[in-house]
C-alpha cells in the first residue's frame, strides 16, 4: 500500500500500519514528571514533502487537558469527503536536554481504540527547529531492535524480520537511558516537519 507522508503519520499514530510502532512496557518520564510543554500548544500544518506530489497537508492541535500533564493531540487530514481525524492522549516529559511525548490513541474518526491499542504507549522526540519549525520524530525501529539485541536497553522482539519491537524497561532505566545521546540517537528522521498556524 502506498501511503503519503501525512497518511504515513496516520498510520503510525492511528494503528493500521502493517506494523505497530515501537511501544513502551512504561512511558518515558515517570521519574521526572509530565508537565504540559506550552510552547507545543496550538495549531501546526504538517509540511507536504515537495518531491512527492501525491503529499497531503495536514493539521495537528496540541491542547492542555489535565491537571496532571497530560496533553490531548487530534490530528486532522482534511479531504473531499469526510476526511480523517485522531485523538490522542499525550504526557511530555524532558530528560536532559531531550523533549518527548507518550501518545496513546483514543479516538480514530468515530470509533473509540480498541483495548489494546488504548493501552500502547508510543514514544515521539520532538524538538524545535530555529526557524520555529516542530518536527516529530518516532523511534526507529532497525535502531531500536539494534540497542535491545546488544542490552543498551531491555526490550522484547517478535519472531521474523519485521516482527514488532516493545521496550521492556523499568522506569528508572528507561529514563536514565532516554536521557542520554544512546537514546535520542534512536531517534533516526523526523517523520513529520510542522509550521504553527498563526
């Protein structure tokens, strides 16, 4: 199937990729703390990829929620039709000088996420570039498979080459590890580059 980078987005963070993100047995700040980050509030147009002409814009809003940190995402892809929309629940934390975001799928268009799914937490780095771009960035999961295979980090691995990768690590050494270069370094492209809409 061939995805548009905005759908490739969707399909991470909606759950109807071939395969599931790398996914958190903990998220990742527990020992810190989740704060709400305000400099993510707001609206943001996802970049169309301009070699790719079949590329969709669209639209992500970050949102305070809760009292206790949490965040709520909906993501937007605005089409002839109905389009497609997501919500997500989201709990930033900083580790040393590196921002993240547990997300956790609510909503996909007008069906609740299934058990399961509402129960998988996947980690976003996020960072901002100078010219006030924000780009996502999901954990790769070839890194990823890599630093568990080698103990950097615990984690399990299902059978075959492209069998799903779930980080098992308890949360102190998930945030020490998550705090260093080692684990922003699994952190390979962003998969989403975003423009806030003024």
């Amino acid at each position: 199937m061939k995805f548009t980078r905005f759908a490739v987005l969707a399909a991470a963070m909606l759950f109807v990729a071939a395969c599931l993100p790398v996914t958190t047995k903990n998220p990742v700040g527990s020992t810190a703390g989740f704060k709400q980050d305000p400099a993510l509030v707001g609206l943001w147009r996802v970049e169309p990829d301009k070699n790719n002409k079949d590329d969709k814009t669209g639209y992500i809003a970050f949102l305070n929620a809760e009292e206790d940190g949490t965040m709520t995402g909906l993501m937007i892809e605005p089409a002839k039709g109905a389009g497609d929309w997501g919500s997500y629940r989201l709990k930033p934390t900083t580790l040393g000088s590196n921002h993240y975001l547990n997300a956790w799928p609510v909503m996909n268009n007008d069906r609740a996420a299934e058990p399961d799914e509402a129960k998988s937490d996947f980690l976003l780095l996020y960072r901002f570039g100078k010219d006030g771009r924000l780009m996502l960035y999901l954990l790769d999961e070839d890194a990823t498979r890599a630093a568990i295979k080698a103990g950097k980090i615990k984690g399990e691995i299902e059978p075959g080459s492209s069998g799903d990768v779930h980080i098992t690590a308890e949360p102190k050494d998930l945030d020490t590890f998550f705090a260093s270069k080692q684990g922003a370094a699994l952190f390979v492209k962003p998969f989403a580059v975003m423009r806030r809409v003024n």
